[in-house]
C-alpha cells in the first residue's frame, strides 16, 4: 500500500545474546527498524533457523 508503514523487526538468537562479556549489558533480543521511503533502492531480509 502506498504511504503505509512497513513493520520491520529483528529477533537475535539466543546463542548471538549469550556472546556478550559478563560486564557488559545485556543484548536486547527484540529489535523494531525504522523504514524510510528511498527511491530506487530495495531492503533485503535474510534470516536462518538454526
């Protein structure tokens, strides 16, 4: 639809949340993109189930 907002998220795996250092913060899981309407360009999604 055109002018309609496209929802992109990431969702990390738990083995990608586990490679922090004990010191540092903990990796959200959980992350919303903001989509922005660029003309003559094209996003790409890859994801993989392990």
């Amino acid at each position: 639809n055109p002018g309609k907002k496209t929802d992109v998220s990431l969702t990390l795996s738990e083995a990608v949340i586990a490679l922090k250092e004990p010191t540092e913060e903990d990796i959200p899981k959980e992350h919303k993109l903001t989509v922005s309407v660029i003309n003559n360009q094209t996003l790409g999604v890859f994801s993989h189930l392990a």
